[in-house]
C-alpha cells in the first residue's frame, strides 16, 4: 500500500511519478534547470497537483484519517486499527504519510511561487499558475494545522540540506491560518473565474472560495465564511445534480468544484477503492478500511453509529437502488451478499464504484470540494449569525429535498440549537466517507469549547469512547518521529 517512511529532509525532493494533467511534471528542480520556460512553469504547477494523488495524501490517507477515527467507520484491518482505536504515535503510518506529503506539496508550491514570476509568458497564465500554486499551498497547510496544530512555516523553497534551512520551529495555529487565509486571498485575486464546464480538476474562484468558506467555518469566522460560500452560490460553474446516486463516481460532474483525477493506470491509479470496496469488484478479500457503522452487534454498538443516524426507507442517499456486483446498493454503501467470506459480506463505503483495470488503481476521481458541502457551510455559518431564517433554511432544504426528504421548516427548527443539530445531521449524511466527519468532529469540539453544549457530538466524545477519556491531546496527531529526529528546533504536541 506503498508505505514508506521519509524524513524532514524530503523538502529536497520535487521528484513527481504521476501524469495527471496535460503536462509531464518536472522530474526534479535544481539551480541548473528551474523555470526558465513556459513548458518549465506549467511542468511545475503539474508537479504540485501531482501531490493530491500521494498515498499520505488523497490517494488513501486523508480520507482514512477523516472517517476512520470519526463515528461513521470502523474495520479490522490493523493498518487501520491506530486511526479507529484513537492509539496514533509518532511512528504511526498515518501520522507519517500525510505530514511528509503536505510538506512535498507545499515545497513544490514553494518553488512555483519562487520561480515562475520570472518566467517570460503571457501574464494572464503566469498569474493562473500563481493563483492555482498558492491554492494548493493553503490546502496543504489546512491539512496539516487541522491535524497537528501549529507546524513550521516553509514559504521558500527548500533547496539545502542545512538545518538552518530545512530545521524551522513551530509556528502557532494562528500563524498558519493567517498564512492560509493570506494565500487563499492571493489565490482569489489571480485565477480565472472559469476553467471550463468539463474541467474541475483545476482551481477557478468558486474552487477557492469553497476552500475560503471552509476554512473560516474551521476558525469559526462566520460572516466570512458566508461571505466566502455566498460566492460560489452566486456563480453558475456548479450545480446541484439531479439525485444522490448520480454524484457517484466523480468524473467531473455538474456539482464537483474541484476533484482529484485519477488515471486508472499504474502509474495513476487510485488505492482507496480497492481498500473499501468487497471482491468483486475490488481485486483481493481481505478485512477493508472504513466499514460503515451501520447495524452493529449489540455489544459493539454506539449510539453515535450511522445505524441510528441514518434512514435507510427514505433517504435517497442510503436507501436500496438496486443490485451490483458488489451486492445490494444503497448509493453511500453497499450490502455484500451473506453468501460471500467474512471479508465480502455488506455493509461497505460505494461512493467509488470503478473496478480497477490493475489493483489498486482505480480510474475513480475524488471530491474535494462539491456544491453540497458550500451549500451546508453557508446555512451553517448563517445560522451562526442570524439564529434559524429563510435564506438559511432554503439552502438546507436543497439539501434535504435532493435526498427524498420533506422540507423543514422554522416552527421545527425555530432554534439555533435545533438548527444547527439538523445542520450537523445534514452534514454528516450527504458527506459520510468523502473525508470531511473526523475534520468536523474536531471544529465541534473546539466550538463546543468556546460556547458549551454546542455540538451534541464532538471529537471528544469519540475519544472518551474508544480510550475511557476525553483525552483532549487526542485532537490533535503528534508530530511524526522523523521530523523530530530531524528537526532540532520543533516539539512534540503535548500528550505524546
């Protein structure tokens, strides 16, 4: 499951495997061959979308760390069993992977940013590349500050193995926020309005305020995180499909905003598929990530399961459409045949359906961000502000309404507490195993600090189940032991 283990160091390394747009991404960027052509700058922007494929990022790990040790998942499988148990260290997969990766993309960010201002090109695409660049760079930081807190600053490429260059200390949370925020605003004033209907694999306006709404909605800046939602709501580049299960599989669909794209080849696949999915369609039997908590055992159960969430007779999201090779489909999971091994047998994630042409390598694209979502940040934010009101309500009820559901109305969510428990609700159902309920189990939980009892359900209730305690150094990972073997001037998060 390509695992690998690599240091601080690994800031040097630009090297790039996967061909996922039109241009081949540099094979390495040095002082001898940097940026000096238009084919060098788009190469380069190639080379950090790369990074969305890495296994540390959301060709696999960033969606098991955002459902695996949420309420929505559980497995057997011991690759996992860290994130689900809440037992993460320094030396866990997970913890590695992502932080390594988050850090290549954002060197490669880096040298984008570095370089391509001298390139000569025609400016309207210099500045795309630029926008796009600083784009990535913000997602990769709000990755890395949502699960480790503040982490060190690099906004220079690193192009020596000196410490003094590759060793920085830890910046604070808020020093990272406001560095995203600052390119999220930079990106907002270069990228094009529109990349084209068919292309949501590269960044527009919409793509970065979506990202914009999202992380106000982390730092609980409701206005702007309105604000930042407002806007894609009052574009025409997306639009909510017609019926939940055509959302699945992402190919660039009327409601994606931005998707990882995968080419299905082995040089461009997609390993999460063949992780979650039952044989067949995945390629081999063996105990899968991110079981759906739905009808556990009586001795197993929690009441913060997807069993006592969801409606499986009437939502449209979760209710049965018919029959796959998979087993019985109910558009978010699939129900495997009692007749299969214990591996193969229901329920399990289907918002990846594609059968890979080689294992672990499916052709399946990934959502980042989707109309749904910024239609949920921005009644929740509203809500925020405003209490329960019919612009607010409007939104939810698309939401609602797309799924077979009955529209709600102010007399039964006439509060902000009822409404934001119907916002929660919402979120969790329309977004359940795309990786986003870990991510906001931990907002509800730093809300919940702030103004108590906000959240009925928080990260810390998680905890408390899996560990016996509401360890709150739990909300965050540690840092890697890489990066502290390599990294004189960072410490380790409290708890670890």
């Amino acid at each position: 499951m390509k695992k690998i283990v690599i240091p601080a160091a690994a800031l040097l390394l630009l090297a790039a495997s996967c061909n996922v747009l039109d241009k081949e991404p540099l094979t390495t960027i040095a002082p001898t061959n940097f940026f000096k052509s238009a084919d060098d700058a788009e190469s380069g922007i190639t080379a950090v979308y790369d990074v969305l494929q890495f296994t540390g990022a959301y060709g696999q790990d960033l969606n098991v760390v955002g459902e695996m040790p949420s309420d929505n998942c559980t497995s057997l499988n011991g690759d996992v069993n860290a994130m689900e148990r809440i037992t993460w260290t320094p030396t866990t997969s997970q913890v590695g992977n992502v932080f390594r990766d988050m850090y290549i993309g954002i060197n490669r960010a880096n040298a984008v940013l570095k370089y391509v201002p001298t390139v000569e090109m025609p400016a309207a695409r210099r500045d795309q590349i630029l926008g796009e660049a600083r784009f990535l760079r913000a997602l990769f930081y709000f990755n890395l500050v949502r699960l480790y807190g503040g982490v060190s600053l690099h906004t220079e490429p690193v192009e020596s193995s000196s410490q003094d260059v590759v060793a920085l200390p830890r910046a604070s949370a808020d020093e990272v926020y406001n560095q995203i925020v600052q390119d999220l605003t930079a990106a907002e004033g270069l990228v094009a309005a529109d990349q084209g209907a068919l292309n949501r694999t590269r960044v527009n306006k919409p793509t970065v305020n979506a990202l914009q709404a999202r992380v106000y909605l982390t730092m609980r800046r409701w206005s702007d995180a309105q604000a930042a939602a407002g806007k894609v709501l009052g574009t025409t580049v997306a639009s909510l499909v017609a019926t939940p299960k055509a959302l699945y599989p992402a190919e660039n669909k009327a409601e994606s905003i931005f998707e990882v794209q995968f080419a299905g080849s082995t040089d461009g696949g997609f390993l999460l598929p063949d992780l979650v999915l039952p044989t067949p369609p995945a390629t081999y039997s063996f105990a899968k990530f991110n079981i759906p908590t739905l009808y556990q055992s009586a001795a197993s159960s929690k009441p913060t399961d997807l069993t006592f969430a969801v409606d499986t007779l009437t939502d449209l999201r979760w209710k049965y459409v018919g029959t796959t090779n998979a087993g019985r489909d109910h558009v978010s999971w699939v129900d495997g045949p009692r007749s299969r091994g214990a591996n193969d047998r229901g329920p399990f994630v289907y918002k990846w359906t594609s059968t890979s042409v080689a294992a672990f390598n499916s052709a399946d694209n990934y959502y980042l961000l989707r109309l749904a979502d910024v239609y949920l940040m921005y009644t929740e934010a509203s809500n925020e502000q405003n209490g329960p009101n019919a612009d607010a309500l409007t939104r939810l009820n698309a939401i609602r309404q797309r799924a077979g559901l009955p529209a709600a109305t102010l007399a039964t969510l006439g509060t902000k507490q009822l409404f934001r428990a119907e916002v929660d609700k919402q979120r969790r159902l329309e977004l359940a195993f795309e990786g986003e309920r870990w991510f906001d189990l931990l907002r509800y939980a730093r809300h919940n600090q702030a103004e108590a009892g906000a959240h009925a359900i928080t990260a810390l209730d998680i905890i408390q189940q899996q560990k016996g305690s509401a360890d709150a150094n739990y909300l965050l990972f540690p840092l890697p032991q890489s990066e502290i073997n390599n990294n004189a001037k960072t410490q380790q998060n409290p708890g670890f």
